[in-house]
C-alpha cells in the first residue's frame, strides 16, 4: 500500500511539473525485471475522461489489478514470468489507446559448480580452479559474466571473466579453507547475481586421470591402475570400461564400478582386441577423466577353440597318389601366438588304423598332402610352446569304396545367396558337408543336418562350384557335385549398339552387352527411338534377344536410338546411335537391277549368236580352182542309169559319182601322180566309176578303162600369159569312157556312147572333206 502511494505521489509531481496541460502515458518505458518478480505500471488519463482498461498481449488484464486516483492508474503485475509482453492503456469510453510499454524478464545463473583440477600425477596445489553455471537467456544477447569467490559471503572478490557459461584460472587457493562462490551477469539493460554457493575443498577436488595398464592371459584381461590423492584418508572408487574394438553402435560397453585398483576381466574372446579405460574419484569429489583408451589382443583360450576340418580330395594322377587338400577354420586370423601344424597320415581299414604314422608339418590353415589309392585317416595337431592345443582327425575313403552317395542335387540364387537341395542316400548318415569355391583355392564348407542349406557372403556376381559330401558316422561318403551356379546377376556395365539395317519404313537394330562379371543377366531390353522434334517411343523384348525391326517409320527421315537393359540390381543405357531410313523401298531397287542384269544378258547373248553367225558365214568354204581337178560329168541319160546303183549295192558312197583325173589315173596304173604338195592331195579318198559299174552288170568280161590325158595337157584357158605364176594347177579334162563289151549289141553301144556324153566340172576336195555333195 505504501508503494502505491509513493507512485501516486510520483504521478502527482509529473503532473504538476508538465503543467496544467493535459496528459495520456503510461510509465515506465522498456522494463527489465527478473523472472517471477513483481511490476508496477502507470498509467496517465488526463486527456481523457473516464475509466481506462489495460491489455497484456492484446488480451485484457483484470481490473483488481488496477488502483486509481483521479487520472492517475497503477497496474501491479506479480509473478511475472514472460519472456516478453506488451502491455498497453485504453480509454473506457472510446478504446482509444494512451500509451504503452514492453516489459521483459531475465534469469539469474543457477546450479555454479566449483572444481579444483590437477592436470597431472603429481603433488601439491591444483593446476587450475574453474567454475561452470547454467543460465537460460537469448544466444543474441551480449552477457558479461564475472565469478566472485572469497571464505564468506560477504567478502568476495574477482577471480575471473567470460563471455560464456564457464570460467577457468590459474590462481592458487588455500586447501583447507571453505569458498564461497557468486557469478555475475550483466548486460546493457539489466545486471544480476547468482546465489551464492559453499564449497568444502576436499569435494571439489578433481583428480588426475589414472595410469592404467593391461595384461593378457590365455581367458582373462588383468587390468592394474595408480592414482594421485590429495587427501589420502579419503575413498577413491573407480569405474572400469571395456568393450570389444569396433563395437557396433547398438552396443553399449560394459562398466564396472570398483574399489581397489585392480580388475581382472573374464570370459573374453581369443584373440580378439579389446579397449578399456578407468576413471576414478577422490570420496564424493567429481569424477576424474577417463584414462586414454588401452587397445590389447587377449590370447587364445583353448577352452573356446571350436576347430573345424575338411578335406577336398584330387583324381588319381599317373603315379597312382591323390593330391588332399587339408583346410581347417576355429583359430582367429587375429592371433598374433606362434602355433605349430602337425598332419599325422595313416591307412585307414574296417574301422580300425593300419600301419605307423607319417608326419608332416603345415604353417597354415591349410595344407596338402598326397595318399594312394587305399583309405586313410588325416589327423591335424595343433599346439605351441605350452603344449598340445586341440587335435582333429578327417577321412579320406579308398578309390574303389563303395559309399553312400546323395542324388538329385539342386542349385537355385535367391537375392545374393545361394539354395541347395539334395535327394538323402538309402543308407542312414549323420549329416552332410556343403562346401563351395569360386576360384578353386579359397573353400568355405557348412555342415547341415538336413537336405537342404543356403549359402550366405558370397562373393557378388560369381560363379560358385558346390558339392555336397554325406557323413557316416567315423568315414564320409562319395562327394557329388552341383552344377555351376551364379551368386547373383546384374545388369551388364555396358550396352552397344552393333549396326543398323534401314529400309524406307523400317530398320534392324542389333546390339550386344559387355561386362567385367562373368554373372550378367539382363531381364528385358527397351529399345527408345525418336525423330527429330517427335515423339519418344519405346519397344520393349525379352531379355534374351539381341535384335529388333522397328516398324512405321518415315521414308528418307533420319531417327536416333538407344538400347536401355534392364535387370535386378538397375539399369543400363547405350549411347544414341543415329541412322537414316531410305528414300524408296530396296526391294524394288533388287527387282530393277535383277530384271535390268537379265536385259543386258539377253542383248549379250543375241549379239554373241550373231557373232558366231557371221564368223561361220565368213568362214564358209568357197571351191578353190588351184586344189581341183577336171573331170567328165556323165550325161544326163547315163546318169540316170547309175544313179540308183550306189544306194543298191553301195548307198554309202552316194559321193563317189564324181571321178577326179588322179583317182582314174590311179586306178588304171601304178604310177600315177600323187598331187601337188597340198592337203588335199594326201587323202586316200575312193571314187567308183560308174561306166564301170555298169559294165559290170552286163557281162562279167574284163573291161577296158581309157586312161584320162596327162596334167601336161592342161586347158590353156586356165593360164594367163601375162602372168609367171599361176595360183591354179593345170586341170585337163578327161573323156570317161565306158567298158566295152563283145556281148553287146550295135543298138546298145550306140546308146552308150549316147548316153557318156563328157561333160566338165569343177570339183573341190575339201567339199568332199565336208560331205557336201553338189
């Protein structure tokens, strides 16, 4: 109530200092209080009659907050716990607004804590003191914090200054003593203090990290530390941490509170990297640091050692051994122990070992060793400078064993792994051995209870040899072989376009896929071809084909085309490639150039018919008068008489009618002229003489030939004066006489001599080379 006097007061002496003049405000302006603190606000009414109301971020506030004094309202605001309000005053009687303020709240630092830190191992004062608070204020806002520390409350001083919410220095402080601890903030506007807060040295006291070491052993972890107390009365509990290396973010390492400064950690794996850090505190003083992180491989446990053994057996070569793979698995690769290999081999009949044992030494999860043709029993031993570590035994069965074998054996991939089923043998078997390759020299095997088993891990793209092998109870029995099989199948890395094949309407596009996996599949090829400035279309095909006619094309248009393959894992897309459909179909162009080749066939054979023609006609044979001979051709009446003789008695020398001076010659002595040194005079050719002939069908009396004149007299038409040589052999012509006979009649020689008229021609031998007869 006095307050509100004082501001009545207030009010009252503005008024009287402004005068008589008429007032409306509302004071003061831009208010900074702290969060939950109360405010008081007046507000001038002076040119205005009536009653006012207020409002707090456009909402009314209560009237019962308001006292009034003529002119003269105060609103008392308690609790105020906005970040920011605008508070305004209205007149009654017409709303109308007679002033206004903003008001805004800020906080005090809270929750100050106090630590005395040592950096190192070491005795004496602390390195550095430093003190951290909350304080809820906007980012935007400038703030000058300033710590006060003194042994009470009241006599503080300055120890440091920061623009954030800690502050750190290097001042050394009494040990014993009690502190008292006040932050200061202060802005432009507003300036307020923290509470002040009591720290007893020993609680703020914040111990260097340990100094930790590990030691492995064959299945624990020991793990030793030392730390630096200031006050050594006082308790020092710890917290261990330890976790695998590289734990999955899922996983949380595991923490163990103690109270000593030692821990031994059990159940660890073999050979398996683990990282711990230890932390530690003086009585209830803050935790100290963690110590940095200690990375240590632990040994390997002989109790966790799970050893797993096979074996991959060879065709016998030409000296009669099998080369056996031996491959093992159980050891970690991380193992850093020295271990010694041991293959123990021995024959192996009706379950029981024969013979001594050879051995031989492997440094490897892996080794080879050759056996002959009978069984054998394959023992691995494992150990190192401690001793024995795990032995284990394999079978390998005799070349000629009868053993059960599985059957029927499947393969299928599914989404990166492979399926594998099998068909069980008659006989009764333990179990089965699935084991895998995809280069020949890296195995990985599986044993499976039952007849089927999927394959996990493989390698993307690969192609994985399987076989499953069936297990009795202390032998194996015939291994048996899947088909090669693919892990998985994508989309090849490249699609090329091969050639394009165009018509006027249509083109054959072909192309082909290239890829580094030896696994690409593709499901379905979409051909994407376009005009220039047309529509995008699309056919789509079967996975397995690599060429497609486009159909509807535009004659002499040029189009692009690419090739996009499809599989599980994507898609791939060829470059575009271009062509230009033809002009005209090409099929009528093969019709005109076929029937235009057989046009010019036909002219080529016409004109080689007439050539050979012309030749023979250009070489027919013409009578050449210097190869001839003169002779008497028969009258016609006597002609008649022998004519039909030849066809009766001789019709194959219907030609002999002719009779050259030689032939007569020849015929009448033995020293006749053999010709002139031509062709035509070496023939032997036979003439008949006619008269002859018909003598000698009337009487059988010798008959008389008349020899024909000799070559000396020659028809002196056939040579010229003029001339020297002449190209025509002397001709003469000759009288054929025919025979004459006692037993003849005057009649009928009278018709003889009638009938032999002489007549002459000219006859060329080789027309009688060529039969022509004239």
């Amino acid at each position: 109530m006095c307050s509100i006097k004082v501001l009545f007061i207030f009010a009252a002496g503005i008024s009287f200092c402004k005068g008589l003049r008429d007032i409306c405000n509302v004071e003061p302006k831009d208010v900074y209080i702290e969060v939950g603190a109360s405010v008081q606000i007046v507000c001038q009414s002076s040119c205005v009659s009536g009653n006012i109301f207020w409002t707090l971020n456009d909402k009314p506030v209560s009237e019962n907050l308001t006292h009034s004094f003529n002119s003269t309202h105060v609103l008392s605001l308690r609790n105020f716990t906005n970040t920011k309000a605008t508070l305004q005053c209205y007149s009654s009687l017409n709303h109308q607004a007679l002033g206004g303020t903003i008001i805004k709240t800020f906080t005090r630092p809270k929750n100050v804590s106090c630590v005395l830190y040592y950096k190192t191992q070491s005795s004496g004062v602390p390195d550095s003191f430093t003190c951290r608070w909350d304080h809820q204020t906007s980012p935007s806002l400038k703030i000058k914090y300033t710590v006060f520390m003194g042994t009470t409350s009241e006599n503080l001083r300055e120890i440091c200054s920061s623009q954030v919410t800690n502050c750190t220095t290097g001042q050394i402080f009494n040990l014993i003593d009690d502190y008292f601890v006040t932050v200061r903030a202060k802005t432009s506007a507003w300036e307020t203090d923290s509470d002040p807060y009591m720290f007893a040295t020993e609680d703020i006291i914040k111990i260097a990290p340990p100094v930790v070491t590990v030691t492995p052993s064959s299945d624990r972890l020991l793990v030793e530390w030392t730390v630096h107390l200031s006050f050594s009365q006082l308790k020092c509990p710890c917290q261990v941490k330890y976790s695998k290396a590289l734990l999955p973010n899922n996983e949380t390492p595991e923490l163990v509170s103690v109270t000593v400064q030692n821990l031994s950690i059990k159940e660890v794996e073999s050979c398996r990297n683990y990282t711990v850090s230890v932390r530690c505190a003086q009585g209830v003083a803050p935790w100290s640091d963690w110590s940095p992180e200690k990375t240590i491989l632990t040994k390997l446990n002989k109790r966790q050692i799970r050893l797993r053994m096979w074996r991959k057996v060879a065709a016998e070569g030409e000296d009669g051994k099998r080369k056996v793979h031996l491959m093992w698995t159980g050891i970690p690769s991380t193992c850093d122990e020295s271990l010694n290999y041991t293959i123990k081999q021995t024959s192996y009949t009706k379950n029981k070992i024969v013979g001594n044992y050879t051995h031989a030494s492997c440094g490897s999860p892996a080794c080879d060793v050759e056996v002959d043709q009978h069984a054998h029993k394959l023992f691995l031993t494992m150990s190192n400078d401690e001793g024995l570590i795990v032995e284990k035994s394999v079978y390998v069965p005799a070349k000629e064993e009868s053993l059960p074998q599985i059957t029927d054996i499947q393969t299928s991939e599914r989404e990166g792994d492979i399926q594998v089923s099998w068909m069980a043998p008659a006989q009764p078997v333990s179990g089965y051995i699935i084991d895998w390759t995809h280069n020949g020299k890296q195995y990985n095997w599986m044993r499976s209870a039952f007849t089927n088993a999927t394959l996990f891990d493989l390698v993307n793209r690969t192609e994985y040899n399987i076989t499953v092998t069936p297990l009795l109870e202390d032998r194996t029995g015939r291994s048996s072989e899947a088909l090669q099989i693919c892990s998985s199948r994508g989309v090849p890395e490249n699609v090329v376009i091969r050639d394009v094949q165009t018509s006027n309407t249509g083109a054959l596009v072909n192309w082909h896929t290239e890829s580094r996996y030896p696994c690409s599949g593709v499901v379905s090829f979409t051909v994407l071809y376009e005009m220039q400035n047309g529509p995008l279309l699309n056919v789509t095909v079967d996975g397995t084909k690599h060429d497609i006619f486009l159909k509807d094309l535009q004659p002499g248009t040029q189009y692009s085309v690419s090739v996009e393959a499809k599989g599980h894992d994507g898609t791939t897309t060829s470059r575009n490639s271009f062509f230009i459909t033809q002009k005209f179909d090409p099929r009528l162009l093969k019709v005109l150039t076929a029937c235009g080749s057989i046009l010019v066939l036909l002219v080529l054979f016409l004109l080689l018919c007439c050539a050979i023609k012309w030749r023979k006609f250009m070489e027919k044979p013409i009578p050449n008068p210097g190869l001839s001979s003169v002779a008497k051709w028969l009258s016609q009446n006597h002609h008649k008489a022998w004519f039909f003789q030849p066809f009766t008695h001789h019709p194959e020398n219907i030609c002999d009618q002719v009779f050259t001076e030689e032939t007569r010659r020849a015929n009448t002595s033995s020293l006749a002229p053999t010709g002139y040194g031509n062709k035509a005079s070496q023939h032997s050719d036979e003439y008949c003489d006619p008269s002859a002939t018909l003598a000698s069908d009337e009487s059988s009396e010798p008959t008389e030939t008349q020899r024909l004149s000799s070559p000396e007299e020659s028809i002196s038409s056939f040579s010229t004066e003029s001339s020297s040589i002449n190209p025509y052999r002397s001709q003469s012509s000759a009288e054929i006489s025919m025979p004459r006979s006692d037993k003849l009649s005057q009649g009928d020689s009278g018709r003889a001599q009638e009938k032999t008229a002489p007549k002459c021609v000219y006859v060329s031998l080789n027309m009688l080379e060529q039969g022509n007869v004239r």
